[in-house]
C-alpha cells in the first residue's frame, strides 16, 4: 500500500490529525539532520580538510542522496522500523500515542544537542516508539520481538564491527603508506578524507531516512484509520521530502556534535580520520543491504575509538567516551520513558 502526493496534500488539508502528524515527524526529521548528521563529517572538520560550514553543506547534499538512492535500492530498514511496535487497535488512540512519541524524541534530542552529547537519534526513535506502544498496548505486546531483536543485533555490530574496522582500516592504510613521503601524501589524504566524509553522510541518509519514513508512513496509515498495514511501497515523493527536511536540519549547525566526536574524543590526523570514515561507512553499507537498524553515531565513535586505539590506547580521551557511553545507555530506557509517559498524557488528554 501507498500514497501518491496530490492524495497526501488533499488529505492534510482535510485532516487536522494527520497534519500535526506530518508535522511532528518532520520536526524529528529536521532534529536527526541537526544533531546526529554532523557526526558524519566530524572527522572532516577535525583534520582541516574542509572548513565547517562547506563540510555541513555538504553533508547536507549527501544526506539527501544517501535517502533517495538506498530507499530505491533496499527499503528493509523502513519495513524494520513500521513492523518492530504494535500501534493496532484503535487508530485514534494509536496515532495519539505515536505523536506522543514523536514529541518524546524531540525532546530528548533536543536536550542531548545542549549538553553537546552524539546521542543516537535511531535508538531514541525506536525506543520512543516501543515505550509509547507499550502505554497504548498495556505491556509488551505492544513490542515485536522478532524486530526489535535486530536492533541488538545492530547494537552489537555498530560497537565490534565499527571498532574493528577502524583498527584494521587504519593499519592497512599505515602498511600501505609506509614508505611514502607523509608531506607528499598530505594533499591525496586531504581529498580522500572529503571521499570519506560524503559517504558518512550518504550512508547517514541512507540509514537514518529510512528509520523515519517508516515512521511517516506508520502516521499516514493511522491517521486514514488504517491500523495493521503490514506492507507498503515508500513513494517517490516521500523520499525527496524526508531528504530535504534532513538536509535543512544538517544546514542548521551542529557545531557541539562536531567537536565533541571529531575533536575531543580523539585527535586525528587526515590518514587517521579517512580511516575512521571509510571503516564506519562500510559498516553501514553493510547494515542497510542486510537490513538491520544501527546507529550512524555508533558506528562513527566507535570506529574514530579503533582508529585512536590502532596508534594506542591512550590517545583515545576515555572521559569523553564514558560520557558518551553513559549517554548510550541512557537513551533507550530515558526515552522509552519520556515516550511511555508522554504517551499516557496525551491519550488522557486527547
């Protein structure tokens, strides 16, 4: 099932519901463009191979590519997302219940972009998703396990997979270079390491649109009454949508994500941060063919920490990664919450 545009447009200007629908899923939108894409060019900023405001434009084009392009390829990752929660039943307290969640995630995201915190937006939509499928469903039934076991899975392989890659990435690059004049190689290290950052952000778009147009479809449906589509074709016009508004988001800033992950976790020079690019892009190449949501801020950290550990142990600032850490853990359980809780008040109330 779908939506062609003329349908959507002809729909929100007739249901108030789906309006303040459309518009809380966008808002997340732009919030993810903000606060979690400028962790793709981090690196780039860091090492001084682009000045902060061409690196965050073009984070932004890529962003929109990364959506448009891997959701024509393989829209698994949106199918994850629409299946992972229950919001069947009744379509009114459903699609109460998931703008509660929307509204949750906003806050969080918010609030983490303050302190200057990488939190992972991914993690804060699934788990703001689950907590208010949780309140409107009284358990967890309102959870799928069989999905939401992916989400582990892309946990786990975000942290050991991203870690390992950066250490390997980096010391095959040191192999290769070795003998080489390191001032000759300054300029090609400079144009790979901008190679590496417009990966980071096409597969960021590639990975994170697809979480929130599953969303947005899941809001669509609900707010026509349709409670338990299972299937449906994300359209055209949605792609190009949810990759503007992120590439807005990104435009915006996101100075304090930059330094926290490119600047103070780990000090990089350009070898070290194409590295820390090329090893966290194909982690997420390989999730999204396969299918598994993992957090972009995941895989990037935590490949910056592989790349950091490969030269030693103590060039990586181990305060910063606790805080980050902290942060992590934090997320599922402190949004699910929010989500849970929001979710309550909003059935209350509407």
């Amino acid at each position: 099932m779908t939506i062609s545009f003329s349908e959507f447009l002809s729909q929100l200007i007739n249901n108030p519901a789906l309006l303040i629908t459309s518009i809380l899923t966008m808002g997340v939108i732009l919030v993810n463009g903000w606060t979690d894409a400028p962790n793709a060019i981090a690196t780039c900023v860091s090492t001084r191979s682009m000045s902060p405001r061409w690196a965050i434009l073009m984070a932004a084009v890529f962003n929109f590519l990364g959506v448009l392009v891997m959701t024509m390829v393989n829209a698994t990752v949106a199918q994850t997302i629409y299946n992972m929660v229950d919001f069947g039943g009744n379509p009114h307290d459903a699609l109460v219940a998931l703008c509660a969640a929307l509204f949750a995630i906003v806050i969080w995201a918010t609030a983490a972009w303050w302190f200057g915190i990488p939190t992972s937006e991914s993690h804060a939509l699934i788990a703001g998703i689950s907590g208010a499928a949780i309140a409107l469903q009284g358990g967890l039934a309102g959870i799928n396990g069989a999905e939401w076991v992916k989400v582990l899975y892309g946990l786990v392989l975000s942290t050991l997979l991203g870690f390992g890659m950066g250490w390997i990435v980096v010391k095959t690059t040191e192999a290769i270079f070795r003998s080489f004049d390191r001032r000759k190689t300054a300029g090609f290290f400079q144009g790979a390491q901008i190679s590496g950052g417009a990966a980071m952000a096409f597969m960021h778009g590639a990975q994170d649109g697809q979480k929130f147009m599953g969303v947005f479809m899941l809001g669509i449906f609900l707010s026509r009454g349709n409670a338990n589509i299972t299937n449906f074709n994300i359209p055209l016009w949605l792609m190009v949508l949810c990759s503007l508004i992120m590439g807005v988001g990104t435009s915006i800033g996101g100075y304090r994500i930059i330094k926290a992950v490119g600047m103070d976790m780990v000090k990089l020079e350009k070898y070290q941060g194409f590295s820390a690019d090329l090893a966290a892009a194909s982690c997420l190449l390989i999730s999204s063919l396969t299918g598994i949501p993992v957090s972009t801020t995941h895989t990037k950290t935590t490949s910056i920490m592989g790349v950091g550990a490969a030269r030693r142990v103590s060039s990586v600032n181990w305060g910063v990664v606790k805080e980050m850490v902290y942060t992590w853990i934090l997320t599922f359980p402190g949004c699910g919450l929010i989500g849970y809780l929001m979710a309550k008040l909003f059935m209350w109330v509407f």
